[in-house]
C-alpha cells in the first residue's frame, strides 16, 4: 500500500520500515501486529493514524478508527489518495453507512488497479440494500475484470445450502444435536444492522454469527431464557468461496464456529479448533 504525503517518513529509514512492515500485516489480516509496527512512531505522522484507521477497523472498533482517520485528515493525509479513500470505504462499511461506502467504491470502481476489488465491495453493498441481482451484475464485472483474483459468483439455492447444514448436523456426536434442538438456525441473505448489540459487533460481510446465551453460561440455571439463534449469511459465504465444492465446505466451517460459540467457547478457542 502505497499512501502519498509529503509527511511521510524517507525511504530506508526505520520509521518507513516500521509503516510497511504494518501495511504488510495488514494484509495477512494482522491488526494487532500491524498497530504493534507502529506503536513507537510519532503520533503527528499522518499515516501512523491511517494504520490505525484501518487495523481498528479491522477489530470491530469503529469509534476509534473513525477517531483515527479524522486524525490523520487533521495531520493532512491526501484525501484523495486511492488506498486513503479504499480504507474510508471500508470503515464507513463497518459504520453500516451502506450508501455512502456504495458512493466511495464507485468512484474506486474507476481507479486503475483498483476496479475487481470496488466491485467485489459494490457487490456487498448491493447486497445489503436488498438487490440480488444487481450484487451478481458487480460479481461478474470483478470476476472478469480480474478472474484470476475474484473468482466468479458461486451459489447453491437455499435448500441444498441448507442440507448442507443438515448433514453436518445429522454427523455430530456427544449430545450436540439435543442442543441445537433447543436452538434455531436460521439462513439470512446478509447481515442487517439491526442485528448489531453496539457498533462494530456485527460487519457487514459476516460469513455467521451466533447471538443468545451460550450452553456453558446457562449451565444450571433453569430460568426461561431467549432461544440461542446461529445466523448463517448464504450470499456472503457464496462471495468467499472458489467453486462448489468450496462453497460445501465454507458452510460447514461457517456453521461449526457458530456452534462452537453455541457451546460456549470464545473466539480464541473456536479458532484453536481450526474452524477460522
């Protein structure tokens, strides 16, 4: 990533090093590490607080992100720098200003270099806003743009994608499908802001969620409590998946992580069962 302004470090030097060792992890998905790279370099750097921007976007803190990218405007960060407006769409995605993000990826959507990824983003977004088939138009425009990064819309009508949750289930042993009994699964297009407890819980591109009092916390309690629900968003899983055998698989992965919420383990512990 390359972030244009006068204020920034001189190549070779360590504070240089240090924004692209952090841009670097931020595309391994890496936002601690990345905001670590940073940690020691002046805070009147304006792209330390696009870092920032970005990395905290990344963990669901949007407060602080937006906090960051007013900073790193105050410092004078080029607004009009591509990868500056590419992160301000995102964090207004993460906002859930879903038609202010649509503004920002379609002007990305003509930026060379840039257009397979504002497609990809205008898809989701045509998603939220209840537009199937102009979200397909925009995934095929990606996928031809670039069919060797954006693979082409893979989908599964709704009930062989739920059948696929159905035989994962039916191969489940140790009393958890007596849980799920007492549970609801429900397959949504996407995620819908509503769904969000407070700002950043729910990103729009969520593959699942779960929401309820998880096995572990509502062990010996016998007061009526609200059903656990795991939510499992069919056309974001469709948008991360290669092929349809891909897309079998995804679901699964998708739907044991909920699960595993369901049972009570947290994030750290649902990933240590490789179901990331």
């Amino acid at each position: 990533m390359a972030v244009t302004n006068l204020q920034n470090p001189d190549p070779g030097t360590p504070e240089f090093e240090a924004l692209l060792g952090a841009w670097d992890q931020l595309a391994e998905g890496e936002a601690d590490s990345a905001l670590s790279a940073v940690a020691a370099l002046s805070d009147e750097l304006p792209v330390k607080s696009l870092v920032v921007c970005a990395a905290m976007t990344m963990k669901g803190e949007v407060t602080q992100a937006r906090a960051a990218m007013d900073r790193s405007i105050e410092l004078g960060v080029d607004e009009n720098d591509p990868e500056v407006v590419r992160i301000e769409g995102e964090l207004l995605l993460s906002e859930w200003r879903v038609e202010d993000a649509m503004d920002v990826f379609g002007r990305l959507s003509q930026t060379e270099g840039l257009e397979p990824y504002a497609y990809d983003r205008l898809a989701l977004c045509y998603d939220l806003m209840g537009d199937p088939a102009a979200a397909d138009e925009a995934s095929r425009t990606a996928h031809e743009l670039a069919p060797g990064d954006t693979p082409p819309p893979v989908q599964l009508p709704v009930r062989e994608f739920q059948a696929v949750v159905l035989e994962v289930i039916e191969g489940l042993k140790g009393g958890v499908e007596e849980i799920l009994n007492k549970s609801e699964v429900i397959v949504a297009p996407v995620p819908a802001a509503e769904l969000e407890r407070e700002p950043g819980t729910v990103p729009p591109d969520a593959l699942g969620l779960f929401m309820g009092i998880s096995e572990l916390q509502r062990a010996g309690d016998d007061a009526p409590l609200p059903t656990p629900v795991i939510y499992l968003f069919k056309r974001n899983i469709e948008r991360e998946s290669l092929s349809v055998s891909d897309l079998r698989q995804q679901i699964a992965i998708t739907f044991l992580h909920e699960l595993g919420h369901l049972l009570g383990f947290d994030e750290e512990g649902v990933e240590g069962m490789g179901l990331a």
